[in-house]
C-alpha cells in the first residue's frame, strides 16, 4: 500500500509543516521536498491545508506550476482530493482542483455553465469506475455484449466531446478495473456478455481511441482486485476504492498531469558498483563481479540493465556516474559477455573520483537538459542522500537491500510517465547522445563560425500538419526552458491554429553531420491587424541551442510575412521559474522593447523592412510553401 520507493516519513514531519508555513522564502522548494516522502493520508491531508493557507495568505510557491483540474466522478471524492493536490506538490504542481456534484458527470460535461467547464480548467478528470456505465448484458449473448461496450465507449466520447467543446480542455479518462466476484470462474474473461468481459472490451476500446488514459485497471490489477475494492466502503461512503490506496491513487494522477507539464523526467543516471553488477569492478575485477544468467544475484542486476535499456529505446537518455577509474570502469561494457548495456548506449559516461551531485551537474550541461530531468539510480544511501542534499530537483528513488527489487522499483516509482509517445520518441535517447558528441566537437573547434560551419546544418520549415500535430502539441506542452510565452495547447488547438488563416504556423527540423535532431521548434503567430503578426507561441529545444537556429526561424517568419504584407512582428516575453533562459531573446534579434507588464512580462516589436538577421551557414528546406533556398 505505501510508495517503496520514496523515503519514510521523518518523525517530526508535523514540526516541519509548521517550519514551513513559518518561513519566508523557498517556500515551493520547500513544500515540494516535504511532499516527496511515503505520505499516508493523514499527512497528505495536512500538507494540503498547508497549501490552501498558503494560498489565501498570497504566499508565493514557485516552482510549482499552477494547474487547474476539473473533477467529474461517480463516487465520492471528498477524502480524494486533498491528497490529490498534496501529492501533485510531490511532482511539482501547484494543483486546484474543482469537482462536479455527486453524480452528475453528463450534466458537468455537457453544460457551458458548469461549475468545472466555467473555471477554465488546465484537464478535466474523468473519474468514473464501471458502475456508472450500461453494462448489462447476458452471459453468453455477443449481441448484448456489443451493445453494451458500443453504448459504454459512445457514453465516453459524449463526455470527451462536451469537455472539448465546453472547457477546451485536455480530457482524462480512467479505465475501469473489474470487480473481483466472477461468474463463470476462468471463463469469464473470453464469455461475451459477462461483466469481466465486457469491461476489458471497453478498456480496449477506450486504449485504441486515443486521448489521455488513466490505467486505473492496471494499478487495480497490480495491487488486486479484492484489496482495491472495498464493499464497505462502498456501501457506506460510495468510496471508489479503498481508502488505504489513495496515495498510490493520488500519485498516479499526479504524474499524468506532470507529465501533460512537460515534468516527466528524460534521463537516467546509472551508479555502476552493486546497482548494474554484484561487487566491485576495481577490487573484484571482471571475473568476480556478479552478472551472469543462472545465478540469482547476477539476474537481479541483469534486470535493471534490461530495464535500462527499453527506457533507452522509448527515448530515455542513459547517463553513467561512478566513483571509479575510468578505464576501469568502462571494462565491463568492452569485456564482459553477460553485459547488456554496452559504450554505445551511454550519452554520457562520467567516471572519476568527483562526488555524484558535481557529476551529475556535468551530465546535465553536456546534454543540454535541466537538473529535473534527471534520475539517479544508486545503491548507496549515502550518495542517494548527499545528491538529494545538494541538487534537490533530482528524482532518487529509495532501493532495498534485495537488488532483485532495483528494477521493479524504479518503474513503478513513474517517473518517465508519458501521456503521448510518437516515432520522434523512439529517437529521442540518440539525439542526445548525438549532442553530447556536438558539445565535445565544440569544445575541440575554437572559435563557434568553424564549429557551427562543421555541422553542416539542414533546416527544413512546414506549416502545422496532421502528420505533425501529436508532436507540435508534445512540445508545445512539454518545453519549459525555451519557450517566450509558455502557452499550452492540445492536440484540438493546434488543428484549430493549422486551420485557421489568421494564423501562420511553423515545425521546424533540424539535421547535421551528427544525425537528425527531429522537430526542434514550433511557431505560432496570430495576424491581430492587417499589418501585425503577434507571436503566440514560439519554442525551441534546448538541444540546439548556441547554434543561431533562432535567427534562422525568425528569417523564415520575416519571409513570409513580408510575403502578404505584414510590416511589423511583436512578441511578449513572460516570464517563468524555467525560462529565464530567453529575457534576452527578442532583444538578441534586433527587437525594440515596447512596455512592461508588473509581472515582469515585456514586449517587443520589430518593424520587418528594418530587419537584419544573420543566421549560421545552412541549408534551408521549405515544405509545403516553396522551393530550396540556400542561405
């Protein structure tokens, strides 16, 4: 019932809250570390009433990244939500949520007015279980059963329907997990018209429609049904679930609506010594690590290589971090035959006696992502505890002392969650690598004309497409650091900018010597008179930064723009915790700041016939507008 892998509950976690609600400053990363323990629900109950007070006093909790959830049920949320909002904390959201009356989850859906549809919501959670759908269906009838699983996922995509039309929102929907009575025994699961039967039906259903999924039937299964289930409970308070599962509960929600802020992390940093092998590779050497097939001990760690390895070929980027000589430590990937992870699968490889938080700091600059991206992986609590010290935005998951729970640890600790997953994901783990390699050259090329000269760089512009659309929202939703005005689209709103002629829109490619880096940017500029174009939205991957790719964008923009008669371009600049990266953006490509906002924001206008922009030398691809140009 508790999270194995996050750290137990001090014993003064009250005198802490208290702390907290005292102190003055850093009281985000503060809450954020406090939520990061094996809450019970009691205490998730109290951080939460932190929070709201917090709230009210106009306290502010940066970093955490406001999201507003809208909560449409068929049971009792009541116990649900506190920890909801307590555990989102934990994942870096400053979560409000606001719920529909018991029961009424059409009426909600459906009506402009609702309280959920009119609060403007970030995601609306769908959070029904099976009893709220027609399932009824005679055993042994196909007829009776096809039409309750039509009825059920029709039933769905009027909710998902009415949520898009009146909350313009991203939609969440639960799969149910069954209840454990059966019928038939065995049977159930292939009989049609049986309960068992007819709700896997709609789970499948609801899987190959697409949109964002809640594995509830999954969790449910994993935990069992009759522990997940609870009549009592039930019967008494209309609970969906037992109650000792809502912080497993609440942590799963939590991580979907991180993962739809862009918070899911996207490299993992392996310790070497007793977590990928048995033993001490400097004093046991090759023969006497344990990492063989057949022996227990060497199997464990084998599954955590393994599981490395398919986090790598979704697009995770594997990094290594050892406290070791480096010829030593890189003996295993040359020399041994049981080692599944090999040299090429790791973007970086830092073995030196240096401690594991300045390691880490280096891997991070090398491949161009933030400190929160990362995760370590390592058995020892001392070099767990000093990295969760020193670079608190790391994820470190607790390990037992059994290493055949290493691996099963790590992927139920989510922290790779995804709520999309496209062909450029499958990449993703090389295109860092490559990076990596790109960092180094620029390190070995001097002056950056020669380096950006070597790369031999391949820019390829397309207006918004539906081939596109998944990734440009993926973006759009996921890049914090480069991003000017860090609006949040779905996948509804960026067909609707595709279609729309007052809008010019752009996915930007990027392919060098090194290999291609995919979809690097994303452009958005609304037309707001007949001589303006106001950027919306305009994005870039931290990837290729310090390579002019900017100025490049902007060119294409000023292009067209003066192509139908646009004179002038503006832009605002609103800041963030995460995007100070780019204040300077606008006033780097020969912007003039135009006024300031009390929150900080600016803005900036650029008249195109003064424009003078120089980008680095490439080549120029235009996709759906005109031919090659060379520049």
């Amino acid at each position: 019932m508790n999270l194995p892998w996050l750290r137990k509950t001090p014993g003064d976690f009250s005198e802490q809250c208290k702390k907290l609600a005292a102190a003055g400053s850093n009281l985000g990363a503060s809450m954020q570390a406090l939520a990061s323990y094996d809450l019970d629900e009691n205490q998730l109950y109290r951080l939460t009433k932190l929070i709201k007070k917090l709230g009210k006093d106009g306290a502010s909790l940066t970093p955490l990244a406001p999201f507003r959830l809208g909560i449409l049920s068929n049971s009792t949320f009541d116990l649900i939500e506190p920890a909801l909002i307590a555990t989102a904390a934990r994942h870096g959201i400053l979560l409000e949520c606001i719920r529909s009356d018991y029961g009424q989850v059409m009426q909600e859906a459906l009506s402009p007015a609702s309280a959920v549809n009119a609060s403007n919501p970030d995601a609306v959670l769908v959070a029904i279980d099976y009893r709220a759908f027609p399932l009824q269906a005679r055993a042994g009838s196909k007829d009776d059963a096809d039409r309750a699983v039509e009825s059920s996922l029709a039933y769905l995509e009027s909710l998902r329907s009415g949520i898009a039309a009146n909350a313009k929102a991203a939609c969440i929907l639960q799969t149910l997990a069954p209840p454990p009575e059966r019928l038939f025994g065995s049977l159930d699961c292939s009989l049609p018209g049986t309960l068992q039967n007819v709700i896997a039906r709609v789970n499948a259903g609801m899987a190959s429609n697409g949109g964002i999924l809640l594995d509830v039937a999954g969790l449910a299964s994993n935990v069992g049904l009759n522990n997940w289930h609870s009549p009592q409970q039930w019967n008494l308070a209309k609970l969906p679930f037992a109650s000792a599962y809502v912080p497993l509960y609440a942590d799963h929600v939590a991580r979907v609506i991180a993962a739809l802020r862009g918070k899911s992390r996207k490299c993992l940093v392996l310790d070497l010594d007793n977590t990928l092998w048995g033993g001490v590779i400097g004093d046991d050497g090759l023969d006497g690590i344990k990492l063989a097939q057949g022996d227990a001990t060497g199997e464990a760690y084998l599954a955590v290589q393994q599981l490395a390895l398919d986090l790598r070929s979704r697009g995770v980027v594997l990094a290594v971090s050892s406290k070791n000589n480096d010829d030593v430590a890189r003996l295993p990937f040359r020399s041994h035959p049981e080692m599944l992870l090999r040299e090429e699968h790791i973007a970086v490889f830092q073995a030196n006696w240096n401690d594991k938080a300045t390691n880490i700091k280096a891997i991070a600059a090398e491949l161009s992502l933030g400190i929160d991206s990362m995760v370590l992986l390592d058995d020892n609590p001392v070099e767990r505890d000093l990295v969760r010290q020193f670079l608190p935005q790391v994820a470190v998951p607790e390990l037992s002392d059994d290493p055949a729970l290493y691996a099963r640890t790590l992927a139920a600790a989510g922290y790779f969650e995804s709520v999309a997953f496209s062909e450029e994901d499958l990449k993703r783990a090389g295109f860092y690598q490559d990076n990596a390699r790109r960092v180094s050259l620029q390190k070995q090329a001097g002056d950056l004309d020669t380096y950006l000269a070597s790369l031999n760089m391949e820019i390829t512009f397309q207006p918004f497409d539906a081939t596109g659309r998944a990734r440009i929202a993926q973006l759009i939703n996921k890049s914090n650091q480069f991003n000017l005005t860090t609006r949040r689209y779905t996948e509804a709103e960026v067909a609707l900018a595709e279609a729309d002629p007052a809008c010019f829109t752009l996915q930007v490619r990027l392919v060098d010597s090194f290999g291609d880096n995919g979809m690097i940017s994303v452009v958005i500029c609304r037309q707001t008179d007949a001589a303006t174009w106001e950027f919306d939205t305009w994005l870039m991957s931290c990837r290729v930064l310090g390579r002019r790719v900017q100025n490049a964008v902007l060119r294409q923009v000023l292009e067209h723009a003066e192509s139908r008669g646009i004179t002038r371009l503006v832009g605002v600049y609103r800041p963030t915790e995460k995007n100070k990266l780019v204040e300077d953006h606008y006033a780097s490509l020969g912007f003039s700041e135009t006024g300031r906002d009390p929150d900080g924001s600016t803005h900036w206008e650029l008249i195109v016939k003064d424009a003078k922009v120089q980008a680095a030398p490439m080549l120029v691809r235009q996709i759906g507008f005109d031919a090659v140009v060379e520049a």
